[in-house]
C-alpha cells in the first residue's frame, strides 16, 4: 500500500478533499476507488468532474453527500469537509440540509403519487410551515418547466421529465451544495438547455455550489469554472474548464470528446437541421404523409400504419405512418415525453397499439406472439442491466436459444459468430462486470443470435462516455453493412446526422417529419 502523507497546507473552500483514498472493499492493498484525491471547491463555483464510465466520479460525488462512508461502508482514508464538517461525523440527514443530490437514474429518486409530493417531501420533513413549502415547491416546478404537472403520477412522466422532478425535489430543499451525477443524460436538447440555465441562475443568485459528474464536455467548457478529470480513481487533471477542455491529447487519454465536435441545439420543429446544415448536407426533407402509407412493400423492414397508443393517463401518440426500409439505418429524435418509446415498444411487441396495424418484414404483429416478434425485432433498452441475468456473457446470449430446444452445435455456432458481431472477446466475463458499452453490446449479441434482422436501440448512448458511445454505433454501423436494420432513438443530434441514414422527428402526438440521405 501506498503511503499516506498529510497536506501541509491547502486552500479550504465549501468543499474540501484532503489526501483521500476510498476502497469499496477492504483492500490489502491497491484496490482503490479514488487515490490520493487533493483539492478544494470554492463556494459558488461550478465544478465539473469527468473521465470515462467507472472513473471514479459517482465515488467522488458520493463523499460530497455522506453516501460514503455512511451507506457504502468501505474503507476510507483522509478527510471529506462539507461547509466546515467532516462527513464522517456529521450523518446524511444533517448533510441533506446542506447537500442535494440528484443520480442519473430518476426512478431511484421518486417514490411519492404525484409530482406536487415529490417536490414537497425533503421540506415537509424540515417541519417547515405549509405556505412556505408551497412556495418552494411552486418555484422548484416552475424552474425546471414542470407547473401544471403538480397532479401528475411520477410514473406516468417521461424519462426527461422524472430527471427534472428530481432536479426539482433537490432545488426545493435550497442546499448550499447542489451535486448532479448525470443529470442531463435524459433530457432532449431544449430540456437540457432549459435545466443548465436554472442551475445557472440560481447558482448566481444563491450562490449555490454545484459539482456536476458529466461526459458532456461542451456543457463543461460553456458552464463550469473549472473540471476534474479522473482517470481509475485517480486525479488525471484539474483546472479552468478552458485549459482542460482545449487539451486535445488530454482529452483523447482519457476518452473525453473535445467540445464543440458535436451538436446540441433545441429541436424546432421542421426548421430543426436547418441550423446544422455544416453537420446534414446531403438531408432532404420528406413530409410525412397518408400517400406514403398506404400498402406493405416487400422491401420494408418495418411498415406503420395510423398507429395509436394511449397510456391509461392519457398520454398517448396518434396515427403515426412510418416506413422503415429493409437494411435501413434511422434515427428517431424528438423532446422528451412525444413517444419515441412508446413507438419503439409498440414496434417490438411490448405494447400493443390501440388503432393502427404495424408490419414487421410483411407480417401484421397484431397476429403474432410477442415472443416471436422477438425473433423478427430486437428491443435494447436505455439500460441493459435489465436485460442482463446470467453469470456469463455466454450464458446470456445462448439463454433464449435454450429455451426454443436449438441443438447445442447450432447453439454453439451462432453464439460464437453473435459475439464476433458485436465486438466481445471474452464469452466467460460476468456481464455486470463489463463496462457499460460492453454490456450494451452483450445485449445486441443475444439478438444477433436469435436471428434478428431488426435492431432497435432506445437511446443506448445514454449513460455512456465517448469511447462507449462511438463503439455501441460503431458495432450498429458494421451490422448495417450487413445488411441489418438499425432503428435508434436519441438525443445526440451527432449521432443522429453521423450514422443515420433517415432522420424521423417526433411530437408531442407522433411524427411529422422525415429527412432523408
């Protein structure tokens, strides 16, 4: 083990790490989360922490808030001081006044029955008065564009709208510390812009310190004072987010794609690609219409016709026509909440339309079991660990072909060339110990091996770091070339213009237009 040597001297701010190692287990030596992690945050700064998925920036977040060491046990060495207290002798309800935390996955976060509740939980548990609670929640809703939702069930919210329910929760509670492990990764351009430009001013006004854990390095470099990079628990950089992000080798070693390389503007209906024309030449725009959905041609992968579908809440898309061409590569893009989603379940079989007939390969899916749609149509979803299950990754892509009695020489052959497909080298890995690009990919493979020629992605690059990102789109480019149908949902508008070969655009109530190469 390496030796612990004291600061001598440091500047204190808000926040302070001084000479910190963390080990989730309890390492006889090396196996370190974060090592020898020295540095102050300044009140009201915005600090930015990066670094490739498994870094270490969750970790990093996770002291700030008492998570660790009060939750996640441990070993930890040093010292974390939050607004002039250690963490480890102040608990996490005491850190909750002073610390709000929002993950990256919302559902962890909201567990009331309507929006309005979510909001007003941390400080009805302040005992404060109730016109002071309902002024904080009024403001928290209204600033991350969620007023009028206050009757809302947090479960019948989009992804991106949970995300700012959360943010919302967190707001109300008005911390000193706002910590944000991912927060943005759900949300569509506008909302992303939408919620950068709340914590802004309410950081100017307030003074309120944010630590954000991003992979999105033009929000850094237009937003933060200064980023962290952590490269295996270890603090590869720091400094002004100018001097970090104009690094191009820096950022290449550690994964980080420079900014401004990408797209992130608001959609704006029909004139959305005109604002990147440098990033679609080569686009042309085709109005969606009833005469370009009228009859199933044989050269179609998928064929929609007057799909609807109504949740029992009422949010619902209405008489969608889609046709998506065999061999296709499309992108489906959209705000948060218009049914991206919901088109892709009702595609794959996991909803059922409430109008509409949808056609997979000349097939009509309201005649076929869902679990042969499968068989036709791939769904991966925004997560994969919840289409992961068994303890290898070979296991899990021969798991379906088991239960259909294939013969273990077919089994075999079509496993091995799966994985070959989708890029994974090691069939015995324990699939939740991959990285998450990998386990993505393991997903893909158990549909390659089930004989799919559709794949579809609901927003894979979520979550994601750069090198993640471009080898999930990568392994979807190489399937295309062979002839493989590729639907993907995203927000990344350089994804969208970079691998598709349509672009579908979606409303509130389905889509209404499409570009084509």
């Amino acid at each position: 083990m390496k030796s612990i040597k004291p600061i001598k001297s440091m500047p204190q701010g808000i926040i302070n790490f001084n000479n910190v190692f963390y080990s989730y287990l309890q390492p006889s030596a090396g196996l370190w989360a974060l090592e020898n992690i020295n540095l102050s945050i300044a009140e009201g700064e915005f600090f930015a922490v990066m670094g490739e998925t498994g870094s270490g920036k969750t970790t990093f977040c996770n002291h700030i808030n008492g998570i660790i060491p009060h939750f996640c046990g441990g070993r930890l060495l040093g010292a974390v001081t939050v607004a002039g207290g250690l963490t480890t002798e102040t608990s996490v309800p005491q850190l909750a006044c002073k610390v709000g935390t929002v993950f990256d996955d919302p559902d962890s976060q909201l567990f009331t029955f309507s929006v309005r509740n979510e909001a007003a939980f941390g400080p009805e548990n302040l005992m404060l008065p109730p016109q002071e609670i309902e002024e904080r929640v009024n403001a928290a809703l209204s600033a991350v564009g969620l007023a009028g939702f206050e009757e809302r069930s947090p479960s019948s919210l989009s992804g991106g709208e949970k995300q700012r329910l959360a943010i919302a929760a967190a707001f109300a509670m008005q911390p000193q510390i706002l910590v944000l492990d991912e927060p943005l990764s759900r949300l569509d351009p506008d909302g992303k812009n939408e919620v950068l430009s709340v914590i802004r001013n309410i950081r100017e006004k307030y003074q309120l310190t944010v630590i954000m854990a991003t992979h999105d390095s033009q929000m850094a470099y237009e937003y933060a004072d200064r980023v962290c990079i952590l490269k295996k628990g270890i603090t590869a950089a720091c400094g002004t987010a100018k001097d970090i992000l104009s690094d191009p080798a820096l950022l290449e070693e550690n994964g980080i794609q420079p900014p401004g390389s990408f797209i992130n503007k608001p959609y704006n209906a029909a004139r959305c690609f005109n604002m990147h024309t440098h990033q679609i030449d080569g686009f042309h725009k085709v109005m969606n219409s009833p005469e370009t959905s009228c009859e199933v041609s044989c050269n179609e992968a998928v064929r929609v016709k007057n799909l609807s579908f109504s949740y029992p809440g009422g949010t619902s898309i209405e008489n969608i026509n889609l046709s998506v061409k065999d061999n296709g590569f499309v992108s489906i893009i959209g705000r948060n909440g218009c049914g991206k989603t919901t088109l892709l379940k009702n595609i794959a079989g996991l909803l059922r339309p409430s109008a509409g007939e949808i056609f997979i390969r000349g097939k009509n899916t309201g005649r076929m079991a869902v679990s042969d749609i499968s068989r036709e149509a791939g769904f991966v979803m925004q997560n994969p660990d919840n289409q992961l299950f068994t303890g290898t990754v070979y296991n899990e892509v021969s798991y379906a072909l088991k239960n259909y009695n294939i013969p273990k020489t077919e089994i075999k052959q079509r496993v091995e060339e799966a994985l070959c497909a989708a890029g994974l080298e090691n069939p015995d890995a324990f699939p939740h110990a991959l990285n998450r690009a990998d386990r993505t990919r393991t997903v893909i493979a158990c549909i390659l091996a089930m004989g799919c020629k559709i794949i579809i992605l609901d927003e894979a690059d979520v979550g994601q770091d750069y090198r993640g990102i471009i080898n999930i789109m990568d392994t979807a480019r190489k399937l295309h070339t062979k002839g493989y149908t590729i639907i993907f949902v995203t927000h990344n508008m350089s994804l969208a213009c970079d691998y598709a070969e349509t672009i579908v655009m979606m409303d509130k109530k389905g889509m209404v237009t499409i570009y084509e190469k």
